[in-house]
C-alpha cells in the first residue's frame, strides 16, 4: 500500500556540501557498498539493491557512528561514548569508539535481538537493557541521566544523517535514471540523509519510506498530515518501525519524503528468503523490507534502488525464514 506525502513544507535539508564532507571523512572507515541488479524475473521490474548489509558491521549505521564521532570535540570523546540503539547504531558507535581506544556503552530495548547485542559487547561495547519506553524517552531526552559520555543519537543527527547521505551520492555515481529510492524507515534518519542527496544531485528521484504494517506512523501522519502515534506490534523486525514520527523529525520528513510504502511482515519474510536463494544475500527484516515494497507493484515501471539497510538478522529466524514460515 502506497501513501503519498502531499505536503509542500520547504523545511532546508542536509546541505551537499555536509554529505560530501562526510565522505572524506568515511575514507577508509566505510566500505563503498555494490549497487547490484535484482531479480531474475523479468516481470519484476527495473530494481537494483544498494548492499548496506556488506559494511564492516553488517550495517549502514557505521556511516553516520563515524561522521558525528568525527566532528565530535575530542575532550567529549574522552569521557567515552554511548547511543540508545536496537543494535546496529550500537554496532557502528561500539565499532568506532574501538577505534577510538575510548569506552562504549549503549542502552538497548529488551526486545533486541541476541544477534546484535552480542555483535555489541564482541566490539568492546556493554549493553544496557532497559524497557522500550526508558529506550525510547532516552531518545526523545537526548541522553540518559545515570550516564556520563557524549552521546551519539541515532537518527535525529545532522552530522549522523549526512554520513547516511553519502550512500544517495554513491547511488548517482553509479546509476543513471533512479526514478526512486525506497528506504527502511526506524527513524528517519537514514531515509532523510539520502533524500537530502537526492534533492540536490537528482532532483526528479523521489525517496520513498517503507515501512511494517505492524508500526507504520509514518503512514498515518501523512494521512493526518500532522505527526500521529500509531499501536505498534514488535515483530522479527525489529531494525525499522516504532510507534511514532519522532517530533524532531518530521519537519524534514515531511519536506523530503514522497511518501511511504506498507508492507505486510510475511511480504518482508519472503524478501528476506529471494534475497537468500536469488542473490546470496543475508538480509534482516528492516534490509529486506524495501525489497518487499518494489515487489508490491506500488511503483510499477519504474528504475528502483532498495536500501538492503543491514544483515544482522538471528540464525534462528533466518532459518525459520528459509523454511518459508513467518516468524
């Protein structure tokens, strides 16, 4: 299901010159992923995969970790890091703070899977399990009171989302004619930095959020056109989807994004399974969900680029997966 933004906010995007910045900055951090043809089915339509899953720690979020570490004051640094992560943001901040030599540790939601925290503490990094709503009020708070450290958001960032726009301008290096983008949406982070990059080196590409119908409120404030809370079911899922626009965000979704693209969790199951058996991709839920959207046919005939966001997905659920069940 296909919901079109129709707002006309002229809200200023992530300047290209910040995106192109970062990426001098990701010189030799972040790998310049493949941007890969999909499908042997010819009735499928034009889809390319951009193969975010291949970074070092199976994830875009090293792109942004980095760039808002780097523009970080070393004096902050020193009293170490933290982010409030579901695991893949954890991974990329626990990642550069080894790097680094400075102490990471990351509060996660008690529904993060076991796949990325233990990805977190073999980067060095210690986890802190706290309810979805302490996770979440962390994020809105902008840090946590018990701790000390500078903290890296994982989303509302304007250094984080032009480390994540450097991954728009690899896409207009290597193909010509991207009529859309289609984008996992956690918080908008991701979907926003790509988008800035688009309107500025391909205006006509329009950028696209796909999401869960299980935690779509990316949906339901366009339908409001205002910001609107929606009930949100965890699912396997689990690297896109809450139960809210975050505030801070949405002047710049609503000015940046086209739309968003609703997908059913078994749709995302069996995006995750073709990415297995026709590409050799091992692809999480939130990677192959923009998969799932270009085969829904909500942008039939058109040249589309998903973003496979990250692989770290549980053994256990790939498995289930590849036996063609839902998890």
């Amino acid at each position: 299901m296909l919901i079109v933004n129709r707002a006309t906010s002229g809200i200023t995007p992530i300047s290209i010159d910040a995106i192109m910045a970062a990426r001098d900055r990701l010189s030799g951090i972040a790998v310049r992923t493949p941007l890969v043809r999909y499908g042997t089915d010819a009735t499928e339509g034009d889809i390319y995969l951009k193969l975010e899953n291949l970074q070092p720690i199976g994830s875009f979020k090293l792109r942004g970790a980095a760039n808002a570490m780097a523009v970080a004051d070393p004096d902050e640094l020193e009293r170490g890091v933290y982010t409030a992560s579901a695991g893949n943001m954890a991974q990329g901040v626990a990642w550069c703070a080894r790097e680094l030599g400075v102490r990471c540790r990351v509060i996660v939601p008690d529904t993060a899977p076991k796949a990325k925290t233990d990805a977190i503490e073999r980067l060095g990094g210690e986890v802190i399990k706290v309810p979805f709503s302490e996770w979440w009020q962390t994020l809105i708070n902008r840090g946590h009171d018990s701790i000390d450290g500078f903290f890296v958001h994982p989303f509302a960032d304007a250094a984080v989302m032009a480390g994540n726009g450097t991954i728009g301008a690899e896409i207009f290096e290597d193909l010509d004619g991207v009529d859309a983008i289609i984008v996992p949406y956690g918080g908008g982070g991701l979907s926003c930095g790509i988008a800035s990059a688009a309107r500025a080196l391909s205006p006509t590409t329009k950028v696209y959020a796909v999401e869960a119908e299980t935690a779509a409120p990316v949906a339901a404030s366009f339908t409001a056109d205002k910001p609107t809370p929606v009930i949100r079911t965890p699912t396997f899922i689990d690297g896109m989807g809450s139960g809210a626009v975050f505030d801070e965000m949405w002047p710049i979704v609503e000015s940046l994004l086209a739309g968003t693209i609703v997908v059913s969790v078994a749709e995302v199951a069996e995006a995750v399974k073709l990415l297995a058996e026709r590409s050799r991709l091992v692809a999480e839920g939130a990677g192959a969900a923009a998969l799932a959207a270009a085969r829904s046919g909500a942008l039939n005939g058109q040249r589309i680029v998903c973003i496979v966001s990250g692989g770290n997905i549980d053994m256990s659920v790939l498995s289930t997966i590849l036996r063609g069940e839902v998890p």
